[in-house]
C-alpha cells in the first residue's frame, strides 16, 4: 500500500500537475496538525512537487512562495547535517536535479519574472557562487542584467555561456549587442567556428550581426546575402528574416516586403519578423493579406505572444478601429514592454485619439532604449507637424540626423520641417537637392522637391524632375503627379497617358481615376476647372511626402477601405473580434 508521498510522486511522474497540487496540499496541511506523517525527506520533496507542479500550472505567484520553503528547508537541514537532507541524484544523465538548490533559485527566478520582479531575480541568482551556475542560469541572469543596465555582468555572463555552449546564438547577439567587437566574439567560439559544418558560415555570420549592431545594414545584407548565395543557409528561415529586417531597417522596403514575405510562407507559424511583415502590409493597403495573417483562435490564446498581439494591432489600426487597436496593442507592450514596433503603433493610436502627450510619452520611453529606431523620431517629427509646434519638429529632426547618421531619409525628415514657413524652404530645397546626391532615386525626396518647385511656381523644374523620376521608377504617384500638372497645362493627351499609367500601376488609385473624369471635363470647358485642379493637386501634393510607401504622409492617417465589398469584409471581420473579445472577457 503506498503512502501518501508516494502517490504524490507517482502523480507528478506521470505530470498530472493540477493532481498533484492538490494532493501536495492536502499533505502539507496534514503535515501541519501531526508531524509525524511525513519525514524531513518527504517534507522538502513534497514542497519541490509542489512548487513545481504550480510552477507548470502557470501559478507563479503561489509557486514562488512555495520554492522559498523548500530553500528554507534545504538550508535547514543542509546546516544541521542530517542525513535527510541528501536528495536522490539523478540517475540519467543530463537530468535535472528538481530538489538541488541550484534548480531551485532558477524556478524561483522564473516565477519572479512572470511577476515582473526583475531586480529580485537578480539578486537571486547572483547568490548562487559562480561554480554553482549552469549555463541556463547564466543565460537567464545575462538576459536580465542586459535588460536592466548590468551591462559588465551581463558581458561576464555571456561569455560564461559560451564557455560550455558556443553556439548559444543569443549569447553571441547579447554580447555584440553589448559593444564586444566580432574578432572577440569569434575568438570565444573558436572551436565551433572551424568545425566542418560551421567553418563556411559560421565567421560570416558574426560578422554580419555585428554590422546589424553597428548599423551598417547595407554590409550586413552583403554578408547575409553571401551567406545564402554560397553556405548551406540558403533555405533558413532566420536567415532570410535578417536580410528582411536589414532591409526595413535601411528604409528599403520593398525588398524588405519580398524578403519576409518569402520567410513567412517558408515558416508560417514562427513570430521572427513577423511584426514589420504585417507594418510593410499595412503600408501596401495589402489588408486582405493582413488579416490572414494571424487568424484570432480563442481556443490558443495562451499561444499569443506580443509579436500576434501586435498584428492584431496593427490590423485594427489600418481599418480604423482605434479603440480595439489600442486595446490589442497595449496587450503586446504588457508582454514586452521593449518592444519598439507596438510602442510606435500605440502612439499613432493615441495620437488619432487626440491623446498627444500620452503618445510622445510612449515614443520617449521607447527612446530610452532604441535611439537608433527611425520610426520613433519620424513619429515624433510627423506628431509635432501636425500639432503646430514646428520649432519642437526641427529639433527632434535634428537630432535624428545627430543619432541617425545623413542619410536620404533623414535628410527629408529634416527638410519637412522647413515647409511651413517660406524663409526657410530654401533649407528643406537644399536638403532635398542633397539627399537626392545621396540616393538619386529616393522618391520621398522627389515628392518634397516637387511641392517645393510648385510653391515657388517653378513649373519647369518640377515638370523635368517628375519626368525623369517617373522614367526611372514604376510609381503611381508620379506618375498621378504628371497627370494633374500636365492637365493643368492644358496637355490633355499626356495628362490622360499619365493617369492611365498611374491606374495599371494601382486600379484602386482614386485620384487618377477622378482624373481621367476630370481630363475629360477640361476638354470640353478648361477655364472652370483650373482653379480646382491646382487645389487638388496642391493639396495632393501635401499627402505625397512620406518614407517610400503608398501611405500618406501623415502616419496616423489611416489606409482608406474600398467602398466595394465592404459590408462582406466588416461582417466577417465584426464576428471574428466579436467572438475573441468574448473569450478574453470571460
């Protein structure tokens, strides 16, 4: 007949954890009122199921006060020698020792993190002496002091994981992270870099972190793509989201949108990339793609991590659904609160909601941590521009060229802010004629200039610069641009290829096909409508500049729905929320 901590043992070999927490309470409750039903023995192995079994029920805050009894005890009886307090080692090898002190901390550690009680899970594992750490102590404590500003212990760490582990990848990236040059890096992992079947990719692929973490993306997409073009890799699923991210990061992002794309369907269900995947959706109108992206279960919403919560997001952010996008992308930042994507999605949410200070609020705390993000200082930018508060806007751009580097796009970021007032146009002019030496076919910089050449009323200029950029590149705006200047002066049969072009390019394109009526409407009566196509394209003109995308300028204005099948679209979509909502409610 077994005893009661038998059963108790049988029941958690077999992992039925909610059993046996229940039983291990019924025994420590029983324990309470007459001590002699369990031994010192039995006692500690009893809180160690116990805690564990809570620990795999999800219920970190009782399992955590459990661990600390059983380390209570453990010293106990370690300090008074007696023979009860030797635990069964583990008869497999690479088991875990559930009831060493070691595994202990590290559970208790875990449950502190759940708690969001980072410090003490510090201190915690800083207890145990440097021989007692195991690699996954050391990767746990190296996370946790580079989270929270340890960054010489989290260095120390690091490099006490590849001691036994070299090719703990995020040991490698924590430590580059970190500052620690790629030869050094390289040299910690010696013996793994020339094995055979890491030696062609292993140097390389260093080396292309650490030019991810100096910035230099266009030198890390070389490496990566020397990496797939020549090594086995060519089919890595990581392999391809770097060059994607790498991409997004250089403001290239069509090749961006490709390359994650073609990542996504190699490995649907991995959350590596898959935020700025659903951003760059957002910027091409694709929402049925969107959508599908993540289909909302209820039934795996334990699943759900702050990268799906994020799409969800994003989602409800580019059809218009602000209250529900705030709600889905403050769950994303509660998972992760370092997570730039969703604080730069929730600060457009807010600004929609004319919530501005709680916006810049969330972009200076990302600030904080992500300096080098240029989404951050265009949100910043765009918000302060449309506040009014342009001297605010001119400071925050320049800084961005400060902490960014001159690049194209920051030059442009720069060069908006000087738009407002006529004096200083001749900057934003000077600006643009520079990013455009920088990048001759960065289109933002060509819609900036050619508003400013239609405000200054130099037709010729604008008209030469369109026509060259719209030889260069197959761009609806350009080409949507030609067309309502064309028409303005009277060239109807140019005006009418322009816009025709423009809707090959983008069926769904409003203004060209409004355009094509309105070429229409000029043939037959030219002096009504020039007044009114000068407004339109003025006004037009104003939604042109942005970064590369067929969004508006404005990256809190949202993605307009095509009137065609819309009651289709909202009521699959309504029942769909609708039904998640009820499951997260209950």
């Amino acid at each position: 007949m077994k005893t009661l901590f038998e059963q108790l043992k049988t029941l958690f070999d077999f992992e039925l954890y909610s059993n046996t927490a229940t039983l291990a309470n019924l025994i420590l409750s029983i324990y309470d009122t007459n001590r002699a039903t369990l031994s010192a023995e039995e006692h500690f192995g009893t809180l160690v199921y116990y805690a564990e079994s809570l620990f795999h029920e999800r219920r970190f805050r009782e399992a955590e006060t459990v661990y600390r009894q059983a380390l209570q005890l453990k010293r106990l009886l370690t300090k008074n020698k007696s023979p009860n307090c030797k635990t069964t080692p583990a008869t497999v090898p690479g088991q875990v020792d559930l009831q060493s002190e070691v595994e202990l901390k590290y559970k208790t550690a875990r449950c502190l993190i759940e708690m969001k009680c980072y410090r003490d899970a510090i201190v915690l594992l800083q207890s145990l002496a440097l021989k007692q750490r195991t690699p996954k102590v050391n990767m746990l404590l190296s996370k946790l002091c580079h989270n929270h500003g340890h960054e010489r212990s989290a260095i120390g760490t690091y490099k006490e994981v590849l001691k036994e582990c070299p090719l703990a990848f995020e040991a490698i990236e924590g430590l580059l992270t970190l500052g620690v040059k790629g030869i050094e890096v390289n040299s910690l992992i010696v013996d793994a870099t020339l094995a055979p079947q890491c030696n062609e990719w292993m140097s390389s692929w260093i080396k292309a972190h650490a030019n991810i973490q100096a910035r230099k993306y266009t030198e890390a997409i070389q490496t990566l793509r020397s990496i797939e073009a020549n090594t086995c890799l060519r089919n890595y699923h990581q392999l391809l989201v770097l060059i994607g991210e790498c991409h997004y990061h250089n403001g290239e992002y069509e090749q961006a949108y490709i390359t994650l794309k073609r990542a996504h369907a190699m490995q649907p269900h991995s959350k590596n990339g898959l935020q700025i995947l659903a951003i760059l959706m957002a910027k091409n109108k694709k929402l049925a793609e969107l959508e599908k992206l993540i289909t909302p279960s209820p039934s795996l919403l334990n699943e759900y991590t702050s990268e799906m919560w994020f799409v969800m997001g994003q989602y409800l952010f580019a059809t218009g659904k602000y209250e529900k996008a705030v709600y889905f992308v403050q769950k994303a930042c509660f998972q992760n609160s370092r997570n730039i994507e969703a604080l730069v999605l929730k600060a457009e949410v807010l600004f929609q909601v004319k919530k501005y200070q709680q916006g810049i609020a969330h972009l200076r705390y990302g600030q904080q941590f992500a300096p080098y993000r240029y989404e951050i200082h265009k949100a910043l930018v765009d918000n302060y521009i449309n506040m009014g508060r342009t001297r605010e806007a001119q400071l925050q751009a320049l800084k961005a060229v400060k902490v960014l580097g001159e690049s194209a796009r920051s030059l442009v970021l720069m060069a908006r802010t000087y738009m407002k007032d006529e004096s200083t146009r001749p900057r934003a002019k000077a600006l643009c004629l520079k990013a455009l030496d920088m990048n001759e076919n960065f289109l933002p910089a060509v819609y900036l200039l050619a508003e400013i050449y239609l405000r200054d009323n130099d037709l010729s200029a604008r008209l030469k610069l369109l026509k060259k950029h719209a030889m260069l590149s197959k761009n609806c705006k350009l080409h949507v641009m030609l067309g309502e200047m064309l028409n303005n002066e009277k060239d109807h049969s140019g005006a009418l290829e322009h816009y025709s072009i423009a809707l090959n390019l983008d069926p769904t394109n409003r203004i060209a096909m409004s355009g094509l009526l309105m070429v229409g409407q000029n043939k037959g009566s030219t002096s009504s409508s020039g007044t009114s196509n000068a407004g339109a394209s003025s006004s037009y003109l104003e939604s042109m500049v942005e970064d590369g995308s067929d969004m508006p300028d404005n990256p809190l204005e949202m993605i307009e729905i095509r009137t065609t099948g819309a009651n289709e679209m909202e009521s699959e979509s309504d029942a769909m929320w609708s039904d998640l909502e009820i499951e997260i409610n209950q």
